[in-house]
C-alpha cells in the first residue's frame, strides 16, 4: 500500500466512525489527532492576534521579517492551528519565513462572517505589530483558501492596504457543489462528497 493510499485509509477510518449524531467536538478532535503529528523540527507559539487565538510557526534560517498568514481548512466546521501545524512548519521552511496560523471561529457555533472578522482582525494586528503588507502573504487550503479570497475582496471593499500575495491550495469557492467531478471523482475522493459539502455550506 502506498503512502497516499495510507493516508486515504486513515480519512476513511475516521469518517466511517461518525454518525449523524457524533458531537462537533468529537470531530474536531479526531480531526486534530489524524493530522496533528509533526514530522518537521519546529518551534510555536500561541499568540492572540487581534484577539483571535493564533499559532506563531517558525523553522531554521527563518526571516522574521516576512510572514504568511495561513487559514486552515475543515469546511468551516472542523481544522484548527494543532490539526495543520505539520503543514505550516512545511510551509515555513519552503518559504523561509515565519506563519501565522489564524484560528478563526468555526461553524455551527459561529457562522458568516465570523470567519472574515476573524481574518481581518489578525491581519490587522500584523500590521499594528510593524509587518509591512508588503511582507505579508496569506495563504490558506480548502475552506482556508476560500477565507483568504474573501478576505482580500473584504479588504478591496475597506480600502486598507492588501498583502503582497495570496496562495489559494484548492480552495472551496463554490458552496453549490456544483462541479461535475464531484460525480466523476466521488469514488476516488475520501473527503469531498456532495451531500457533505451542502450540508457543510448550510451551517
């Protein structure tokens, strides 16, 4: 079995042990628990960035001058800064520079435009503590990704200065399930099952 073919065996063990009556809490942490291990050397710590819990991430030889701002993703309902630390520290050390992991509210406790208010806040802060948006990128996956373009049109709306660059990794922008490889790939995808995916977009 491969490595890809592993990791796809462990998604499909965690889902198959939820039902429709498994508490959001007890998602959110069998969710931390499959991707919470890091397998890179680095070093964290927690910070409130605009009164938002957030994850500072940085490896060896990091510029602390430039930061990349990061939204996880979970479908606005489950992932947080623990569950993506491994990939931020990756991120960290390709980029050389320090992250910024945002642990914005989740859904159903907290709907739209929580999320946004969250990521503007935290940016905000960046630039409060003297991070030029020139040397800030955001960067986010899935529901992250979708955050970081909304946060940057929200940002286009306000006229306030917009970072320098934005990394969108297959970012959830259509909340209507509406493409057609959610038929044509549904067996080979563990996670990305239209009925899910409405569900998720109704909270």
């Amino acid at each position: 079995m491969t490595g890809v073919e592993q990791a796809v065996e462990r998604l499909r063990g965690v889902y198959r042990g939820w039902r429709r009556e498994t508490p959001v809490a007890q998602m959110r942490a069998d969710w931390d628990r499959l991707f919470g291990a890091s397998e890179f050397e680095s070093e964290a710590a927690t910070v409130s960035a605009g009164g938002v819990e957030s994850l500072w991430v940085s490896t060896a030889a990091t510029d602390p001058g430039y930061v990349i701002m990061y939204l996880h993703g979970g479908g606005y309902k489950l992932g947080s800064v623990r569950s993506h630390r491994d990939l931020m520290a990756r991120v960290s050390r390709a980029a050389r520079c320090r992250v910024l992991g945002v642990g914005y509210r989740l859904a159903p406790e907290h709907q739209f435009p929580a999320p946004v208010i969250d990521t503007l806040a935290a940016y905000e802060w960046l630039l409060t503590e003297g991070v030029p948006p020139e040397r800030i990128a955001f960067a986010g996956d899935s529901a992250g990704g979708g955050l970081a373009a909304a946060a940057l049109l929200a940002l286009r709306e306000r006229a306030r200065p917009q970072p320098a660059a934005a990394v969108l990794l297959s970012a959830w922008t259509d909340l209507t399930a509406g493409g057609a490889s959610y038929t044509t790939r549904a067996a080979a995808d563990p996670i990305h099952q239209r009925p899910m995916i409405l569900a998720t977009a109704r909270q």
